[in-house]
C-alpha cells in the first residue's frame, strides 16, 4: 500500500483555496501517494476536479454542514454583539465536531500525513495531533484582528503546536504567526500555483462567443464576482467611467454574486447592481457568475482588473500575467508587494474607481504598454508561482517528513 495523504477541506465552493488545493491533490497522486478529500462540498462543480485525482470523503454529519470556523480576516464583528457572540458560539461547536469529525476519518482511513487547507479548520490538526499523525498546513490568508486579539492568538499557537509544517502563500501570511525561535522552521512561503500556458487549445473567437462577447471588443475582465472586499463596486464605477470616454469595451465580472446575507451584504449587492443596470442598458457588461475555467476567460481578455477594497493575495493577478495580460490593482499592501508599478502592472489607490477608470483607459489607448507589462508579468509569474515546481516543492516537503 503507498502513503497515504488526507487532506481536510475548508471551502464548500470552488474559491481560490480549492483550485490551489487541486494542484496540491493531483501533485500528490503523480507522487504516488493515495489522495482523500474530507469535503463539505454538495456541488458537483466543485467536487469534480478533486474527484479526478482524489477519493472523496462526505464530511456532513447530522446538521454540522462545515466546520469552517469564522476567524478570517473579514470577520469584524465585535464579541459583544449579537451576531458576533452567536458566531463565537457556532465555531465553538464547529471546533467541538470538526474535531470529532477528523479523528474519525483519521482513524478509519490511516493517513500517513494530514493536509490541512487553510486555518479556519484548525481543529484537524489538532485532531491530528491527538492521533499522532503529522499534519501540515497551508496559509492563504490574513486571521482576524478580533477585538483583544485572543482568538487570533490562540489560532496562532494552535497553528505552530500541531503543524510540523506550515506553507504560507505570501510573507504577510507567514509573519502573522509570529512564530518563536523554535518554530521558525516549520514555517515556510511557498508561491501559488499558476500553470505554464501554451497555445490555447479552443478558439479565442469561439471563447469569446461562449461568454457572450463579439471578437472584435476589447475585454476589460474581474474575477471575485459581487463581494465587497473584492471591490466590485469600485471596478463597475471605473467601468462607467470609462465606457463614457472609449467605445467597444465590453466589461466582464466572474464568480459568486453575493446577494445573501446580513443588511450590510444586501446593501452591497443593491448598489452594485444599480451601476450593473445602467452599464446594461448600452450591452456594455456581461455578469457570468461561477464558471468552471477561469483561465480561459483571462486568455482572451485585454486588460485584467484587480480592484480589492481588502489586502489579500489576487489569484487573477498572477494568473493573468501567466497569459501575458497586463494587470491593473488597487494598491492594497499584498499587490504593492506583488506589483511593480508601471513595469508589470498598474497600482491605483483602493476604492479610487476614478483612478482605476484612468488606468484602463491608458492601457486601452497604449497597446505598446500592455505588451510591456503583460511581458513583464509572464516572467515574474513564472519565477515566483509555477505550478509545477510549488507543488513538487511542498509534495518532497511532506514526504521528507515521513523520512525523519
């Protein structure tokens, strides 16, 4: 029997973490090591890629639907509100199940190494830990800052204490560990995964007609869907601005509309949707929601937005510059570390829409300078974020582990 490796899901969609985790499932596998997924996942777009490389395990038990705990950074409600001490009570029990979840599956599966995905399931670790089966973990993004710090600080030496290893996206990831002397090793920053792109395999016309888009308009994309920390309103503002000014721009935006939620999400969403109404009463933007291959609208797109109201990594960023597309970004502080202004993309400063406007309208009035950044970016990505040489990195990390 080969080694066997059990990676713990923390995603119930198909978001950033998971397409990262897919490379990480299949890199495994070509290591020949046996793959589980303990998933939350009910979609079958969501599952599918996994299903390919990897056995899937149903983590739903009873009513528990995901034992995703809210500790991410986006979480600001204070303990002492309603919301905010009904959600401490909930990650309670989700730490409480999750826990009892993961042994279970440890014990019935016998992994020889346990893959968390990201922090807010750290309740498998320490399952891990409880079971004496390493278990390793991968960072994606910023903790909570919570209102005394307390549970940030105890996630943190949760982390550190039941990790024999920790893979962190990006420095920023890393350093909020704050780890001490001892642990220093453990921790280590390893670039997302981007794929080396080739020679398209479909049409670019034919992809185009697929997304609804003529062959002859310039495409001016965002990934993130309707969400307020990835800035849409911000994007459909600029988009505004610009039509009035350029003809033949078509506007794109991907992913998950986020209409559900508390008073402050709906508001969002409304207000997102009013600029989305007019910019369609001219055909000038396409809403495509979730689609199953993102790469593929980034291949045929000129310019690729990046307009987060938050600071955290931007998968499109890096995923646009493996195509050769020039960028444009807020300048939260992961993209002024990830961007150079002006030689592999263009900063502007967050929820400026005025700004962002004025980039895009360069970048479509300077096909000189799109080659330039676009051509800059491709090296960069391909120095910092190849998929396969990240991948093979943590996968040797993991199995030298099991050596010593």
């Amino acid at each position: 029997m080969g080694k066997r490796v059990l990676f713990v899901d923390e995603d119930q969609g198909r978001h950033g973490s998971t397409v990262s985790m897919e490379y990480l499932v299949r890199g495994f596998r070509l290591q020949g090591y046996d793959v589980f997924v303990l998933t939350w996942k009910t979609e079958p777009q969501a599952r599918a890629k996994l299903e390919e490389h990897a056995t899937l395990i149903d983590g739903v038990w009873g009513p528990v639907t995901t034992i995703t705990m809210c500790v991410h950074f986006v979480y600001t409600d204070s303990p002492f509100s309603v919301r905010g001490f009904l959600m401490i009570v909930k990650d309670v029990i989700k730490f409480i199940t999750g826990l009892v979840i993961v042994m279970k599956t440890i014990r019935s599966i016998r992994p020889d190494v346990v893959y968390v995905n990201e922090y807010s399931a750290v309740q498998a670790s320490l399952a891990a830990w409880f079971m004496g089966v390493p278990s390793v973990m991968h960072i994606r993004s910023l903790m909570l800052k919570g209102t005394f710090g307390f549970r940030k600080y105890a996630l943190t030496r949760l982390v550190l204490a039941c990790n024999r290893k920790v893979f962190a996206i990006t420095a920023r990831e890393a350093s909020q560990l704050r780890p001490g002397v001892g642990d220093r090793h453990k921790v280590n920053v390893v670039g997302e995964f981007v794929p080396k792109i080739g020679t398209l395999d479909a049409d670019p016309d034919e992809i185009r007609r697929r997304f609804g888009m003529s062959s002859s308009a310039k495409i001016v994309a965002m990934l993130g869907g309707i969400q307020e920390i990835k800035g849409s309103i911000d994007f459909l503002r600029a988009a505004r601005f610009v039509a009035a000014r350029s003809p033949n721009v078509k506007f794109v935006i991907a992913g998950k509309d986020f209409s559900n939620g508390n008073s402050k999400v709906r508001e969002y969403y409304s207000e997102c949707m009013k600029v989305v109404d007019d910019l369609r009463t001219g055909d000038l933007i396409r809403m495509l929601g979730n689609i199953s291959n993102p790469l593929d609208l980034i291949s045929v797109s000129d310019i690729v937005v990046s307009p987060s109201s938050q600071s955290h990594f931007s998968r499109p960023v890096v995923e646009a510059w493996a195509h050769a597309k020039p960028v444009v970004a807020a300048r939260t502080e992961h993209m002024a570390d990830l961007i150079a202004h002006d030689v592999d993309g263009l900063l502007y400063a967050v929820r400026d829409s005025e700004e962002c406007g004025k980039a895009i309208l360069r970048l479509l009035q300077d096909e000189r300078l799109c080659r330039k950044l676009g051509e800059a970016g491709k090296k960069k990505s391909f120095v910092g974020f190849d998929a396969e040489r990240n991948t093979r990195k943590i996968v040797d990390a993991c199995t030298m582990l099991l050596l010593t």
